[in-house]
C-alpha cells in the first residue's frame, strides 16, 4: 500500500552523541518526532525504520580505508595519531563508542528514505536524522563521519539511473556533496548558505561552478550575516526556481539544517520560523511540478534543539502532509520537555514579533544578497 508520505524515524539516532555539551545532539529528532505524534499529525503506519548501510554502500563514496579507521575508533582501537589524518578525535568531530554503527544507521535511514520514494512507496521520504554534509571521502569534518545525503545520491543514480538535485539551506556551505559530485553533469548541486568569510567551512563561494564535464551544474548562493526572513526567502525561490528549470531533475534531495534562525549559536543569520514554513512549501510545489512529486528531504544543522529545531524539521513533515499549523504548541509537550531544557521553550509554533532588534544594515544586505543571486545565476540566465 502506498503512502503519500513516510517518516524515517529510530530512537538509536541517539546513538550519534559526540559528549554531554557537544553542539551536535540528536535529541532534536526525538523532540521533533513527539512533537508530531503529540498533535496527530504523524501515524505509526507513516514511521518506518531505517536500516543499517552496508560497507558497500557506505563505499559509494567513503573511502574503504576510513570506514575502516571509523571501525577501528568505534572500538577505541584507531591511534589517535592515524585518526587525525582522518579527521576523527578532533574538538569538532570526537570519537566515540560505536560510531560507525551509529553513523551507518543514518546512512541507512536517508537509503530507507531513497528507496521509498524511487520505488513508488511513497511520494515523499523525511528522513530527518540525515543531512551531514560535511563528511568526505576519507575524511570527517564538522560533526559528520558518513556523508548520508552524498551516499544516497550516488545510490540513486547506480541504482535508479536518476539525475538529481539536492538543495541545502543549511547556514554551513554543503561542501562535502558539492566536491563529491563537482564533475559530475548528473548531479546539480545549490547551496544557500551563510557567507563563508566568517563561518565554517569558508567555501561556497561564487566561483564554485565545477569542473570538467561537470562545470556549470554546482551553484553557491553566499548570503551575508544578519539575513533575514523577506531576503533569505527571496534568495532561496529565486535561485531555486531557475535552477530546477536549468536542470530539470528526477528527483529532488533537499537538506533542511535549521541553523539560519536567529536564536542559532553557531551562525550569523537572522530569520525566523516564517522561512522554515516558506522552505519545505516551495520544494513540495516544485518536486510536483518538476519530478512528479518525488521528494526527499534530511535533516542537517540546527544548534538551538529546543526552541528552533523541533518546530522547523515538523514543518517539512506538515508540508509533506499538506497540513497547516499554527497557534499554541501542545502543552503536554511543553511540560514534558520545558523539564529538560535549559531554555525557557517558545509557546507557539510562530516566533514572536520583534524577535531581535532591527537590523540597521537591512536594505545594503538584502540588495547585496539579490547582485550574489544575479551573479550566481548569470550562466542559466543570459
């Protein structure tokens, strides 16, 4: 029986846990997918759970060697002279207890998700404990061991012959899918992401166009700190809009971090919930228009797990449904987590008026944030 939507869901996501005060903390999925089930919008026959990857799998783009070496750091068994030249055991990206098991399984979720949809299962796939970005081939980087996302494409076009374009919002550039691909005219890749001038990982950069066969299908949309909601979402329907036109893809793979909203610790932008109801609308109305609805979405960044990210991530799953929300979150939710939350937790699905103090550089960043679109998009528009 086919399911118009399916939620890729596991209570061992937790397992990813770098240490007690590490930014990266996937009790986010937990509190999103309670929040869901708390106000009905999320069925058990929708939640499936993912499976573990393969090495084999894991190896359509991790190196052999370091699967190994995140095999060997899983047991405490990898030195930490060789784990540094994998990236491993450092501040960003400590080692832990059975890590590789933990990271093959949201590798597994976002290929439970792929399947889903290429096979007709479902139409959409919300697999919201993926989106790690960062991970290359022998090499992790900022909080991400196995690049799901970057997985799941090669995946997709070995097995299913398809022509994919992934789209990230996340603040951080996507640097790890963008190089995987970046000679590869079978895989579009747009990234809007904060500028990388004062941000991890410091690419994205306008010129990041690709190489070789591939030149011309990688597109950076380098936005400046202190965004906000109106510029971020013009830059975003713009781009998207003009790229999806460009590429005409089977399928779209969207990773939705949530770390562009104001309350983030660790970036400079400033939108609101408005742009994380806006983003998921605009990818559900394009994956129909362009792709016959086959949408795949992950999650990604998101550093304020409490107050941002539960409300964001359950807004891609509300569009998916094609269900609207808003007023006053459950208070049986909010009493159940305001216990473990050291922030006080926001009443409502929308953000306050008068979030933050106005931005007096507003009108220079959002006609900057509209020439980087023009500039981004000069070779599909002229």
């Amino acid at each position: 029986m086919k399911c118009d939507s399916l939620f890729i869901y596991s209570k061992d996501y937790l397992n990813y846990k770098f240490s007690d005060d590490h930014p990266f903390n996937h009790i986010r999925v937990q509190l999103t997918q309670d929040l869901l089930t708390e106000i009905n919008a999320l069925a058990s026959e929708e939640m499936i759970a993912p499976r573990m990857a393969t090495d084999q799998e894991i190896a359509l783009i991790h190196d052999p060697a370091y699967i190994e070496a995140v095999k060997k750091a899983s047991k405490g068994e990898l030195p930490s002279t060789t784990a540094a030249n994998y990236g491993l055991g450092t501040e960003d990206t400590p080692i832990f207890a059975n890590m590789h098991e933990a990271s093959a399984l949201i590798v597994g979720g976002t290929l439970t998700a792929v399947d889903a949809v290429m096979t007709g299962k479902s139409t959409h796939a919300l697999n919201i404990g993926g989106g790690l970005h960062h991970g290359f081939r022998g090499k992790a980087s900022g909080f991400c061991i196995y690049n799901d996302s970057s997985i799941a494409i090669e995946y997709m076009k070995q097995k299913y012959n398809a022509k994919v374009l992934y789209v990230d919002t996340d603040a951080h550039h996507g640097d790890g899918v963008q190089w995987a691909f970046y000679d590869d005219p079978n895989v579009c890749t747009l990234s809007i992401h904060e500028t990388g001038r004062y941000l991890f990982p410091g690419t994205g950069n306008l010129n990041e166009k690709g190489q070789g066969k591939g030149y011309g299908f990688s597109f950076n949309i380098p936005i400046d700190a202190f965004t906000e909601d109106e510029s971020f979402q013009e830059v975003y329907e713009a781009s998207f809009r003009k790229v999806i036109e460009f590429f005409k893809p089977d399928v779209i793979l969207t990773q939705n971090g949530a770390d562009a909203h104001y309350y983030d610790p660790l970036t400079h932008l400033s939108v609101s919930m408005a742009t994380y109801e806006f983003i998921p609308k605009l990818a559900h109305e394009l994956a129909h228009e362009y792709c016959n609805g086959k949408w795949i979405a992950v999650g990604g960044g998101g550093y304020d797990v409490w107050r941002v990210v539960p409300r964001a991530w359950s807004r891609i799953w509300l569009e998916m449904k094609g269900l609207t929300m808003s007023g006053s979150l459950p208070k049986t939710w909010l009493e159940r987590w305001q216990a473990h939350s050291p922030l006080e937790l926001p009443p409502h699905w929308h953000d306050q008026k008068n979030l933050y103090d106005p931005i007096p550089r507003k009108q220079e960043i959002t006609e900057k944030n509209k020439l980087t679109v023009e500039r981004a998009l000069y070779q599909i528009v002229n």
